[in-house]
C-alpha cells in the first residue's frame, strides 16, 4: 500500500468528519470513470480487444437473511490502461440487479453489516484505501476508518464491536536507516534471504491489526504481531480469507509462517494460531501435537457454525508447494484433529461449512473440472455437480443453496446457484457479459484420451476453430502448462485464451501431462526431479496422436507456454526433431543453474529439482540439471520467440533473455518481447493487447505461409 503525504491525510481525515457523501456525487472527478465496455464484434470471433472489454466478476458476500448478494466487477479501459472496480447487488435468484457505486474511484470487498441494513467496503476515495458503509441501495455513504497506514482487509466481528483489518508495516532496515546522510541513495544493503519476492524488494509486510467499532468510527487499533517480523496473511497471494473470527468475537485465528530470511525461503511450514483479544495469549493450533502432520502450509481456518471446531486447508509435507491441500477439521476442546477428504485424491481449493456443523462443502479438480464436493466429518466426499466447468468457490447462500463462481474454457466467469437438495441442480444469476459473448462464437471443446510412452491413459483438451470443417487441414498448437502443478482443467484466461487461439484458425491440443492434479497422487508426484522425463514424453504423445487426423496439418505444429510451460518449450526446442515449426516460450526458465540462485521460493527448487546443483552425489539433483534447457541450445533449428518481465523475481527476465541471445548466437529465427513493468503475469490492458498481437504475429509468420 503506497503512503499518502501529508496534505492528502489531512483532507481525507476532514472528508471523514464531514460524514455522509452523496453517492451520485463521483469523487476525484479529474479521473475518468471507467464502467462497463461497449464492442461490436466482426465476424463473430474472440478478439483481443472483447477479452479486453469484458467484466470480471470477482468477490462476494450474501447478506445475513441470505436474500441478495453483493459482488464486485472489475472494468478495463485499453485506452487508460487502467482498470475499475465497482460493486453491485442483486437478489438471491438474480432479479433487480443494482450497481451501487459511481465513482472514479475502486470500490472492493463488500461486506454486509448491521443485520444486512448496510454494506461496508473499501474504497481510496479519501487517498488512502478505508473502510466506508452504505445503505444496499448505495446512498448514504460514509467513512468508517481513518488508519493511516491505509486497509487491505477487513473482517468485523459476529458481535461487530470490533474490525480485524490487513494494513502493512515496516519490515527491515532502509539504506537511510543505517546511514541518515544518505538518505537519497537508492542502493540496498541485503544481509539475508527473501529480499525479494514475486514482484518486489520486502521492505514492508502485511500485518493483522484489530481494532474497537462503536457502530459509527473504527477506534484506535492493535497490532495482533506487533514487533514480530512475519507475514499474516502470507505474501504473495493471502489476503483477509487467511483470518477468521470466533463466533464469540474473542478470539482469531490467523494464518502465518513464522520464518524469515534464509528460513523462510526453504520453507512451507506455515501454521493457524489463535489469539485471544482479551489476554493478547497465542496459540498454535499445528503444533500442539509433537505426532502432527501439519509441516506444510496451514492456511485459511473458518470456525464452525456451533464455534466448538475450526477448520483449514492443510499441506502434509514441508517445501513441497503442490502437496494435496487435505480439508483438517479440529475440535478446539479435545485439539482432536480429523482429515474429512482423504478420500478426494485431490486438493481443496476453497470450503465452507454447512449451518448444521455437520458437513462441509468444497471445490477441487478431478479429471480436468473443478466441481463442488460435499464431506461430512467421517470423510464421506460425495460430488455435487458435473459437466465441462470449473467450479472455483463455495458459500453458503441458504439452508438450501450455494452460492458459487464458475466459468470454462468457453466462459468468464459467472455467478451461480446449487441447490442442495437436488443433484446438479445449478442455476445462473448473473449475465455479466452477456452482451458480449451473444455475439461470439466459440469453437467445439472436447476430452481426447492419449495413451502414454508408458501405457497409461492421458487426457487432453481440444479447442477446434468455430467454423471447424474436417475436410480442411488446420495449423495446430500444443499448449504446455505452467505450475508445474496447475491442472489443464476449464480454465478461462484473458491471456492464454485456448478460445483466442481457435478464433485465429489454430487446433489446440492441452494435455494434463504427468505433473498435473486431478488423476491422483502418483500421477501428480512423477515430474518433482523428473522434468525431463515422462512429462515431456506426454506433450509428445498428445501432439502426435492429434497429428494423426487428417485436419491437421504436420507440417504445420507449434508449441507455446508460460513459467514451467516456458521451460517445456525451451527444453522441447531441443529435442523436438523437427515436429514443430515455431515455439513461444513466456516467463520459462532456461538455465536451471541459474534459476537456482536467482529464485527467491528456494523449496521450490529444492523440492521439484531436488536441492542445488553442486550436490554431485545426489542422483536426482544430477538427474534434474542434466535437463536444463540451455545444455541443448546446439540442436535448436525452429524460430522462437520469448516474452518476460522484468519484475518477474520467480524467474528473472535474464532466462528469456538468455535463450533469446542464445537462439540469435545460433542463427536461429528469434523475437524478444520484454516488459520492464510487468511481472510473472501480464496485468496493464495496452500490455496485455501488445503481448496477444505479437503471439499471433509470431505464430502466423511461421505457421500460415499464405500471409507472408
């Protein structure tokens, strides 16, 4: 969260004690607002510029009667190249549709409070990101915190005589620390680990503050780590879903992994600890145990309706980052912990729990879809929906229904309802871009089994350009995924858009190759120091099994993809004999000595390539580096074109430009697209359109003959 200065918290505090603002009034008004994006679309195919126009639908909260739902949508505007975030709210069944805020300003995670009579959520409309209240209608606004460190997060309690709040604090010492003279110097002096991370140096760390609520201001507040150099919730991705509240508004129960520098960086031992607000006392729930298999990540705890159990998502192994998330239910009195989808060979990727305190609901990927999933507490899993979705979050709505997000390889994401009282029985509520996708049309996607080099069945999504017609021969494309332990399941990108790449005339096949969850454990744990083995076998089993139809053409095969799909295009580039005509590697690591020093997560490494490459008498170590893509540059012979950014600081954009000089060194045909500002993702709308139009550039120059 960036300071504001001076001047600018002295108007907010004066803005807060001016109280109610009209909320037809827009705020800032020398900024543009940007709302929902109007396209006409030619010849009915995906471009770009619809990905571009379409809102994304992201968080959301039902109102305590379980009547209407409040959810944000996030708007972009190409020609700004900058993004909005606005709140609606609906019914339950998705009638009487209202959006709530009108300002140039974002407003986010909206939270019903005072027995549904008001909704409070964030918004920088002051300078600095704070907690604000109105009515469900969206009048009467007001500000309710005035922090100033500004807010992440919040979460009142059930009682709402206090907030929990996200702010961040000072982590480290500054240059201008140790020496004040040098207060304009921009060096830093880095004793230890974790200097970076993700996309930035660490000097600031997100903390939990709670803090007093009289109904009407946020009171002075408390830091739950005060003086504690650690994270909560953990960085990159946590946020306020990593804290909880005690149904008795006493105690809260938060994520964090109480480790820092060469320790946290070989490390995934993250814990759930309670803390009391009225003795200021911790507790590790983890660790009570010395028999507790709870050494990886602990995250996200949700007390149960009746608060005698808490539940979390927990990972049983340390340093092992794509270990299957188990859904552990503990009782607080007994500290009896119970392990409710052992039998799902698979991870949970978010649960809620149901109002009887019987029965938990959850999502996870099986066999390429992410469904929803019920458990109760003896570990009885039964599947709930079906079809060519994915599922990606669960809350209750009602004694009846969930509430959920889903989309697929054909569809943003949506709003939905299940009812639980009738098997697959889901509902749609929302038609956020309707308007848009009335005027697409989508290529045929269907599953393509493959048997592998070794004899095992492989599954394969295949997107067909939407006016497919067999007795034409299509350029076709292998899309390698990334993770290395992210499922090929019905995702939907506004990036790597499978839909996107159909629309420009291309076949596309992407298999869950060995590596990916969804087909069990065995399946999942044979890349980990294996990167050159069966998982590469598998992109060239699922490529040559599509080749074998008579629509595509052989002459005619490329390869794209990003992060460890980089890598598998860099490590394919040298040992493809000759199946492809061009590659697109993105955010791949090419040299695997290299990427061991520059990474900052070092139990990826340690865990996926077995530790570091000068231990000579470790087999898979050796096993591992021996597959570093730059060892076999010399027998690279295709075009290839490689994309980074220079804030990626998982995998430094010294690999793509690496095997970009390497590719020109040989005389290979090779394009470097670099982005100073972007990181391991492509976020800023003009970059985002730059990024698509040089992959297809590149693609057609080597694949459609016919357009040079």
């Amino acid at each position: 969260m960036k300071k504001t200065d001076l001047m600018t918290m002295t108007a907010a505090m004066m803005f807060a004690a001016s109280g109610y603002v009209n909320a037809d009034t827009p705020a800032n008004t020398d900024k543009p607002v940007i709302g929902k994006q109007e396209i006409r679309i030619k010849n009915k195919k995906l471009t770009p510029e619809a990905l571009w126009a379409m809102g994304r639908i992201g968080s959301s909260s039902v109102s305590p009667d379980g009547k209407q739902i409040a959810y944000t949508v996030s708007y972009y505007s190409v020609k700004e190249n900058k993004s909005h975030t606005v709140i609606y709210v609906m019914n339950a069944d998705g009638t009487n549709n209202l959006l709530l805020t009108h300002t140039a300003d974002s407003e986010v995670e909206p939270t019903w409070i005072k027995d549904g009579s008001k909704i409070a959520f964030l918004t920088a409309a002051s300078g600095s990101m704070q907690i604000w209240e109105m009515n469900p209608d969206g009048s009467e606004r007001k500000q309710l915190s005035s922090y100033e460190g500004g807010i992440e997060g919040f979460k009142f309690s059930p009682d709402e005589s206090k907030v929990l709040f996200i702010s961040q604090v000072k982590y480290g010492q500054r240059t201008s620390d140790i020496y004040p003279d040098l207060d304009k110097a921009s060096g830093k002096v880095i004793n230890d680990l974790m200097y970076k991370h993700w996309d930035e140096w660490v000097e600031n760390i997100p903390h939990p503050f709670v803090a007093s609520f009289d109904g009407n201001q946020v009171g002075a507040a408390t830091d739950i780590l005060k003086d504690e150099p650690y994270e909560s919730p953990m960085k990159p991705f946590g946020g306020i879903e990593q804290l909880a509240w005690s149904n008795d508004s006493k105690q809260i129960a938060y994520t964090c992994r109480k480790k820092t520098g060469l320790e946290y960086s070989v490390s995934t031992d993250s814990d759930i600890y309670l803390y009391n607000t009225e003795t200021g006392e911790t507790r590790n729930l983890c660790k009570e145990d010395a028999t507790d298999k709870n050494l990886g990540y602990d995250t996200n705890p949700k007390f149960s309706p009746d608060g005698k159990s808490i539940a979390w998502q927990s990972m049983e192994r340390n340093g092992y980052e794509s270990d299957r998330n188990r859904l552990c239910v503990m009782n607080l009195k007994s500290g009896e912990k119970t392990y409710v989808t052992e039998a799902f060979q698979s991870g949970v990727d978010d649960y809620c729990w149901a109002p009887d305190g019987k029965t938990l609901y959850f999502v996870g990927v099986w066999h390429a879809t992410s469904m929803v999933h019920s458990t109760n507490l003896k570990g009885e899993v039964k599947q709930l929906t079906d079809g060519m979705y994915d599922y990606t979050s669960v809350a209750m709505l009602n004694n009846k229904q969930l509430l959920t997000k889903r989309h697929s390889l054909s569809e943003a994401d949506e709003l939905f309802t299940v009812d639980l009282k009738k098997k697959n029985a889901v509902t749609r509520i929302t038609k956020e871009n309707n308007q848009i996708f009335s005027q697409l049309q989508m290529g045929k996607v269907e599953a393509r089994w493959t048997k592998t080099v070794d004899g095992k069945d492989m599954l394969s999504w295949v997107v067909y350009p939407a006016n497919f017609n067999p007795n034409k021969k299509y350029p076709t494309l292998l899309f390698c995924q990334g993770g290395p332990q992210s499922p090929v399941s019905q995702f939907w990108s506004y990036r790597w858009n499978l839909q996107l790449m159909a629309a420009n005339d291309y076949i596309i096949i992407a298999p869950n190759r060995r590596g990916l969850p969804g087909f069990g454990m065995e399946w999942l744990e044979d890349i980990s120091t294996n990167y050159g083995d069966h998982c590469m076998d598998d992109y060239l089993s699922a490529i040559d099994d599509i080749a074998k139809e008579p629509y595509v053409d052989k002459d005619r095969l490329g390869c794209v993809g990003a992060s460890f799909g980089g890598y598998s295009v860099y490590w394919l580039a040298g040992h493809h004999n000759k199946r492809f005509k061009a590659f697109i590697a993105h955010d791949g690591f090419f040299n695997m000595e290299q990427q061991y020093l520059e990474t900052e997560e070092l139990w990826f490494t340690n865990w996926d390539l077995g530790g570091a490459y000068w231990e000579k008498n470790n087999p898979a170590v050796q096993r591992s580096y021996a597959n570093s893509p730059h060892l076999f540059v010399n027998k690279w012979d295709t075009p290839i074109l490689c994309i980074h950014g220079e804030k990626d600081f998982r995998i430094l954009a010294s690999q793509g430009m690496a095997a970009f000089n390497a590719a020109k060194l040989r005389g290979v045909p090779a394009q470097l697209l670099i982005f100073p500002d972007e990181n391991h993702w492509v976020l800023k709308p003009q970059n985002g359109i730059l990024w698509q139009r040089t992959f297809f550039a590149w693609l057609d120059q080597w694949l459609k003959p016919e357009n040079k």
